[in-house]
C-alpha cells in the first residue's frame, strides 16, 4: 500500500473482538492484526482506517468518555438502518447519525445532503 496524506483515529479498545464487530458493522474489516501488541487495523473499501488499540478494563469510563470519530460515508442511510436509526437532515447541510463504540467513543456518520 502506497502512503498517502491522512489522518488516522486510534481508539482504545477493552475487548478488540468486541470493538472489531462495532466497526465491521460500519463496513471496515480487518487488514492487520498484531496480538503480541494489542493492536489492530481495520480499513473499509473507501480507503478509511480505524485503529484499535488494547487498553486494560476502567482505562476509559464509556459514560463518560468525551472522544469522537467523524466517518463521511456515501452509504450514511444503509449505515443507519444496520443501527436501528435513520439519518437526519442537519443544517450545516449534512445528513447524518450517531453511535457509540462499546468504549464509548462517538462515532458520527454523515454525508453531504
């Protein structure tokens, strides 16, 4: 894979299996995996990556975690709808949605109206 100009979110993960299946959710699968390190990084078929990174139980309180990810996704409608919601027209002329991470981590989808 050829490096391109990105920014990557690296989120910490209580259980990666559990973080894995959020995200696979969203359309990302697995491209790397090292145990040895607790680390692994998931790519969906646009080109994003989201990488989880083992942090041990009460690291990060999921009630009051205040950390977020934005994913533009052409699909924020099919995406809803896998969460049980629908995308809402916003002002600032996107259409979008929310979820948390089993971490707690906010996880904003949207895409322009």
């Amino acid at each position: 894979m050829e490096p391109q100009h990105s920014a990557v979110a690296i989120l910490p993960a209580h259980d990666l299996d559990e973080s894995q299946a959020f995200f696979e959710r969203l359309g990302f699968a697995m491209a790397s995996r090292y145990d040895a390190h607790g680390y692994r990084i998931l790519r969906d078929s646009a080109g994003a990556s989201i990488h989880l990174t083992k942090v041990d139980s009460g690291w990060i309180d999921a009630q009051r975690n205040v950390h977020g990810v934005y994913l533009y996704s052409k699909d924020v409608d099919g995406l809803a709808r896998e969460f049980g919601q629908t995308a809402d027209e916003k002002p600032w002329g996107l259409r979008e949605f929310a979820v948390s991470d089993p971490v707690g981590t906010l996880i904003r989808i949207g895409w322009p109206s």
